[in-house]
C-alpha cells in the first residue's frame, strides 16, 4: 500500500482533533514533554492515554523515554518523557493549522 502524504493525512484526520491533542501536540513541537507536564498541559491527569490517541488515530510517531528517578519516599521510578520524532513533525505542524495557539507558562511546566 503506498503512504500516504502529510498533507493528505492531515486532511482526513484533523476532525479527530481534540483541545486536548492539540494541546499536547502544540508542546510536544516545543520539546521533549516529560509526562507530569503533559498532564496539565492536556488538562487531564490520563495523559498516557492521549498521548496513545496521538500514536494510534493521527499516526504520529511519539518517542516515550523512560528515565530513572527517586520518588519523595526513596524509592525508584520511571517517569516517561515524551518524544515526537523528526519523521511526524511535519504532520503535526499541519494537524494544527498554520497558528499554534498559545500556551501559558504554567502549561507548559516552565
């Protein structure tokens, strides 16, 4: 089957859209987007679950970096930072429209 081009993807799949992939998109071009970040970012504290809508209905390509940390209580976890690749950045500047919104400092963790 042949690929499909990112204009054309875009096309059929901006309907999908919702605030909050946008939201998540619109950071996401921004920078690696470390997951407590994306859930207010989202405004949802299930951003996983976005974040796989954003995989699997819009077909992006978002990188999860697992990273090792100590939680307040000593103990060890592994917060995942999101990623989108090279490859899907031109489809998500066109899933959002020429106009990326704005985001407020406190969405985006800075």
């Amino acid at each position: 089957m042949k690929k499909e081009a990112p204009a054309a993807t875009a096309r059929r799949l901006k309907k999908y859209i919702t605030p909050r992939h946008r939201r998540l998109i619109v950071a996401l071009l921004i920078g690696p987007l470390p997951r407590e970040t994306a859930d207010r970012v989202a405004g949802a504290s299930n951003s996983p679950h976005h974040v796989g809508e954003l995989r699997d209905k819009l077909h992006l390509n978002i990188r999860t970096e697992r990273v090792e940390k100590i939680d307040r209580d000593g103990n060890k976890t592994r917060p995942g930072i999101y990623h989108l690749e090279d490859d899907s950045r031109e489809l998500a500047e066109l899933l959002i429209g020429p106009a990326w919104p704005e985001l407020d400092d406190d969405d985006t963790g800075a």
